[in-house]
C-alpha cells in the first residue's frame, strides 16, 4: 500500500483534504491513498471545523496562523 501525504496552505475548512482522504486507487500490485500531513489556515472558524472534518491524531499538524 503507498501513502502520498497530503500538506494544505490555506485549507479552509478541510473540503479538499477530505476528499483526498476518502480516495484510494488499485492497480495490478498496489492501493494508492492520501493521508493528512499538515494544513494551515488564518480564519478561525475555518480551523475549528477542519478540526471537526479531518480527524487527525496529532492536533498540531494543523496551523493555525491567526
């Protein structure tokens, strides 16, 4: 199985990241995901839902820049 890691300026509220997270590809010898590495975002409210929306294990992957 390969993992691409996924980083995210300016995230919003985690549309793209989630979207991302549910994709997997398989071919002949592989599946092929994406996993959260890190996100930032200036907007508070923006950073409280994709708290909500990208469950991460580690909280401080996401940065908050306001």
């Amino acid at each position: 199985m390969t993992k691409f890691k996924l980083a995210e300026f300016f995230s919003g509220p985690g549309g793209m990241g989630y979207g991302a997270g549910l994709s997997k590809v398989k071919d002949k010898k592989n599946i092929h995901s994406i996993e959260h590495a890190w996100a930032s975002d200036y907007h508070q409210a923006s950073c409280n839902t994709y708290e909500k929306n990208i469950k991460t294990n580690i909280p401080s992957t996401l940065i908050k820049l306001y």
